[in-house]
C-alpha cells in the first residue's frame, strides 16, 4: 500500500474551514459518510461523487450509537493508514476522521428518530439501529454541508431513512443512492464479509442467488409473494445459513407490505451466517 497525504480532518471547525475554502473558489461539494475498513462499495461512491463534485469529502467515524451492547462495535475492523490510501487512490480530497469525544462531546443530548420508514425490518431486528444512524448522519450532513451525500444501496432502508431526514429537516443536501457493489458470485460487499471464515463465504453467495430465484417465481405468477418469502427462507437454512431474521417483498418507497406487484417494490433479506449478520436487497 503506498502512503498518502490525504488531508485529514479530526475535528468539526477544521471540517468546516476546509469546506469554506474550497466554497470561496466556487467549488461544489460531495460526502461520502463510512465506517471504514473500505472495499469496492465504498470507493464506487466515492468515485461517483467526483463525477459530480468539484471536492469529495469521506467520513470515517465508526458510530458507537448505532451499535446495541451485544453488537460488533468493538471488533468493527479499523485500519485508517490503509483507508487513507484507498481513498487518495480513489480521488478523495479529505478525509473526517473525528474521534467519537469530537462527535458527542460531554453533554450530547439530541437524537433524530425517523417514524415510519424506521420500523419495519432492520427496525424491529435492530431497534436501536436507526436513531443513531439518523443522529450521527444529521449531524455529518450539518458538518460537512455538501451539495450531494451519497450512500449505498446496499443499506436500503437507511438510503430510505437517511432521504426522508433529509426532506423532513429541510437539510439542503442532495441525497444520492448508489448501485451495490458485489463479489464475483453476487456477495453484495461488506466491511463484515472479513467475518467470515471460508466455508461460511462460499455459503454466502447463496443469499443474492435465492433473492433472484424469489423474484423470478413472483414474476412469473408460479409463487405469491408470501410463498416466495418463505421459499427463500427455508432454501437460505437448506443453504446453511444460521437463521433468517427476514426475506421480504416490500414497496420499495415506503416499505409496507404487498400482496401484489403493482407498484415499485424491492425485496430485502438480513440472515445470519454464525455470528456474522449479511443484509443485502434487489428491485423487484
Ligand atoms: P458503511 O461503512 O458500511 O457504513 O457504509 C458506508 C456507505 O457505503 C453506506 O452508504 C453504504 O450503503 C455504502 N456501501 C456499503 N457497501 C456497499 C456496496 N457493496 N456497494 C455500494 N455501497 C456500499
């Protein structure tokens, strides 16, 4: 990995100071927010972002309040040397690397809670999940106050989540959502697929596989979508999958149950491989 000299932010008025520079020579502005350990995914947003967007910044902040006790929080992979370079090597500007103190300094009390959109899914298996992706999103928009923030597809329902906020906060950021990045055998790429060990990785690939196979049967009228769901489910055990927390067929804008395909809809999967949760989702 070579070095770089990635300029990097630590704290929110360096942020600020460096964005207004760039605003004083007449520059648009792009943020790409992330967790690192930085694949693929991340460095197509990134990449995207420069299309549009005379800077790019990307965050780094693995976000401590979007982690229940029990979660992955403290083996989250860091290496921010290597994320540095990828990102330099990707055409980022500067990198936000604030510690969490810079974050949520002492006294930090305000929470954003999305309704709705927020509490079917990823809401009911990971109830605490959302607040703190909307609180420390809100806050990186305000920080960084970019004409366009791009995220990942791949997190579906906080893409959904993360354009209602924005809309209903009247954040004056665009809210870009990017195509999912996969491996070779349609894995959708994820700073966690590090957790797994190889005989769970082969299996892994089954979960985009038995998502396409769904929506085929639903399609072709041999399945309702009740029967699909299900279907995926049980073949995602037969697979070798630990447990399914869900495959769902959902509108693809508000994420309400269907019984039909009459509109745009989306179906989105979260199942366990050993202590290693995959989410992933596909237009219908
Ligand atoms: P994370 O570091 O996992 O919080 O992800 C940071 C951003 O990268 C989010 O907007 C994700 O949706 C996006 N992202 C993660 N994985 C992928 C992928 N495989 N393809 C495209 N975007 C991704």
């Amino acid at each position: 990995m070579t070095s770089t000299l990635l300029p990097v932010a630590r704290d929110v008025p360096s942020l600020r100071q460096a964005v207004a520079a760039w605003r004083r020579e007449g520059r648009s502005v792009g943020l790409v927010p992330t967790m690192g350990a930085l694949h693929e995914g991340h460095l197509s947003l990134v990449r995207t972002a420069k299309e549009r967007c005379d800077r790019v910044v990307a965050s780094l902040f693995v976000n401590p309040k979007q982690f229940a006790p029990h979660e992955d929080f403290e083996r989250y992979p860091r290496d921010e040397a290597k994320d540095a370079a990828l990102l330099a090597s990707a055409g980022c500007d500067l990198l936000f690397a604030p510690p969490p103190a810079a974050m949520y300094p002492e006294g930090h009390s305000t929470s954003v809670i999305v309704a709705n959109v927020s509490t079917p899914l990823e809401g009911e298996m990971r109830p605490h999940f959302f607040g703190g992706v909307a609180t420390v999103v809100t806050k990186l928009l305000l920080q960084a106050l970019p004409d366009i923030a791009y995220f990942g597809e791949k997190d579906y329902q906080q893409l959904l989540v993360i354009k209602r906020l924005a809309a209903d906060l009247d954040i004056p950021v665009e809210i870009a959502g990017c195509n999912t990045v996969r491996e070779y055998d349609g894995l959708a790429m994820s700073s966690r697929n590090a957790y797994l060990n190889p005989d769970e990785r082969r299996v892994a690939g089954r979960l985009n596989v038995l998502m396409h196979d769904a929506i085929k049967a639903i399609r072709s009228g041999e399945m309702s979508i009740a029967e699909a769901e299900a279907d995926a489910a049980r073949h995602l055990i037969a697979a070798g999958f630990t447990c399914v927390d869900y495959v769902a067929v959902r509108d693809a804008a508000t994420l309400a149950p269907l019984t039909s395909l009459d509109r745009p809809a989306r179906i989105l999967a979260a199942a366990w491989l050993g202590k290693t949760r995959l989410i992933d989702n596909l237009a219908v």
